[in-house]
C-alpha cells in the first residue's frame, strides 16, 4: 500500500496520561496506510495512545525535521492548506470572537502556517503562536507579522503575560504528555479566560485514524475528564463534535472521572471496526492518490519557477 516511508522510534511503555492506569486492550496494529504501529485503548477511562510511546526526543525530532513532509508533503504552506486554514480560522473566529473583549489577548498552540493568527490580529487582538515546524513559523511570521515560536509549549518563556483565550485546533492529539500542556495552559490563562480545543473524534470515526503522528486519541469524554482534571469547566453553549471551550477554574474539578463506562463503550465501537472495513473502504487509497497528487503538483511549481 503506498504511503509514507514510517519514522523509525523505540519508544517506551508508559501509563496512562489521564488516570495512570496500566491497564490497557489493543485496538489496532497498522496505521491508516497499513505500516505497523499498535494503538491501545486504557480500560480504565478511555484515552487512546501509540505503544510504545515516542520519547520526548523523538517526538521533538519527528515534528522538527519530518512531520509535514509526511503529513503534507512541503516544509511550507501550499495554497490549498492556506485557503483551507483561513477559512476554518474564519469560522472558528466567529464564535470565539464573542467570548473575550477587544483587544484581547490570544494565543495559538499550533499555528501552521499562521492563519488563524492572521484573523485574529485582522479583528484587532493581541497574538502570538507557536509552531515547531521552522518552515511554517517563518512563513507565518513573515506573511502575516505575527510572533511564532519554534519550540515546545513548555520551553517557552512568556514572562509575566497571561491570555485571554488560548486556541489549539488538533494539536493535543499529538503531544506525548496532553495533561501537563492543558495545566500549563491553564496556568497561561487570565482568571475566567477560554481555552478552545479541537480534536479528532475517535468515538465518531473509525477507520484510517491511527497514524504515527497522533500519540492520544481522545473521544468528547476523555477530552471532557482531562481539562476538568487539569482546572476547566466545559462551556456547553460552545460544544461541537470535534471541539470544545473550556473555561479557566481557579482549582481543579474534584469529581472528573464522571464517565466511568466510556472505556467500555469505547471499545464496544471498535468490535466493530476491523482492518477489512479499512482496506475495503476508500480511505486508504484515497490519501495516497491524494499525497500522490500533491507530490505531482508541487514538482510542477518547482519546474515552472
């Protein structure tokens, strides 16, 4: 099956992240173009994790030096993914916008190639993003005049400036420690601020999720009992499938675990989702027609400059 060349790792065998459990049930053994990579659920609340887990290092030099050529085949934007981003900025805007004051505040964990910190600072507000790639945060910062930082959430320092409203659309999902990065959100944040957060839903969809850059996979429970966990009450007025907002607390929810049968729900869903489902569906072939396309169309632009 065509796909991309897989990231060598070692990795290591870890807990839990949300609850510290060990217990755990194998959910799959390929990834969405069928090379080896297990995932696995814990059968104690639900979160779902590559085993083994990528260490700190690897993760750092994978997302560094390799993620977007295998996720988008270029080390910058293209014009489809900037049109994609703007619009989903747009919309995401819409909402967010009406939470917080004019002016304020905001920062974008993720940023790509810059486009929902273009919108944002477009509507007036104080941004500033960060970006691992060195590729897309340059491009950023130099199409749009924005602060992106090449680094780890948790190796940057901010000083004394707190936020108003801290944005990350599908990030969490590849972070080896998801609960230490939404404490140190929440530690970023102004008292009362929002944090939006956005997600593959692995509840919803269930055939090609798994791939090497997704370490955790999070359904609306398990996403739901992390941020309480970690000091946020949901925003129900705010709730979409694939994302929630999240509002600061001053301590942490103490009842957190209030899903005590998603592990068991979750895994029923799987029963039903097999590898045949997958090779019989479109999907696999669909993304490697599609990596396969943009690889032609980017020789293409080379050829003609």
């Amino acid at each position: 099956m065509p796909g991309y060349r897989p990231f060598h790792y070692v990795g290591e065998k870890i807990a839990c992240n949300l609850c510290g459990s060990r217990e755990q049930a194998v959910l799959g053994t390929r990834d969405r173009w069928l090379n080896p990579l297990t995932n696995v659920i814990c059968t104690h609340c639900g979160l779902i994790r590559v085993d083994p887990m990528p260490t700190d290092a690897e993760l750092d030099r994978y997302y560094t030096d390799h993620y977007r050529l295998h996720y988008q085949s270029t080390l910058e934007p293209t014009p489809k993914s900037i049109e994609r981003g703007s619009k989903g900025a747009q919309a995401r805007l819409a909402r967010l916008s009406k939470l917080i004051a004019p002016g304020a505040r905001v920062l974008d964990i993720g940023a790509g190639g810059g486009e929902f910190l273009a919108e944002a600072k477009r509507l007036g507000f104080e941004v500033e993003g960060i970006e691992p790639s060195v590729g897309f945060a340059g491009y950023a910062e130099r199409t749009y005049g924005v602060k992106v930082h090449v680094s780890p959430l948790n190796k940057i320092d901010f000083g004394d400036r707190k936020f108003d409203l801290v944005h990350s659309f599908h990030v969490f999902e590849h972070l080896r420690d998801p609960f230490a990065s939404m404490k140190l959100v929440h530690a970023l944040l102004k008292p009362g601020g929002y944090f939006y957060v956005a997600v593959p839903n692995m509840a919803e969809k269930r055939t090609g999720m798994f791939h090497f850059a997704h370490v955790h996979g999070f359904a609306y429970e398990s996403l739901r009992m992390m941020a309480e966990k970690a000091g946020f009450e949901w925003v129900p007025s705010q709730a979409l499938r694939a994302a929630q907002v999240f509002r600061r607390l001053e301590e942490p929810v103490k009842d957190w675990f209030r899903f005590p049968n998603h592990a068991a729900e979750l895994q029923q869903k799987f029963r039903d989702s097999k590898l045949s489902l997958h090779l019989l569906s479109a999907d696999p072939y669909r993304r490697a027609w599609a990596r396969l396309k943009r690889k032609l169309s980017e020789r293409k632009l080379n050829a003609a400059r």
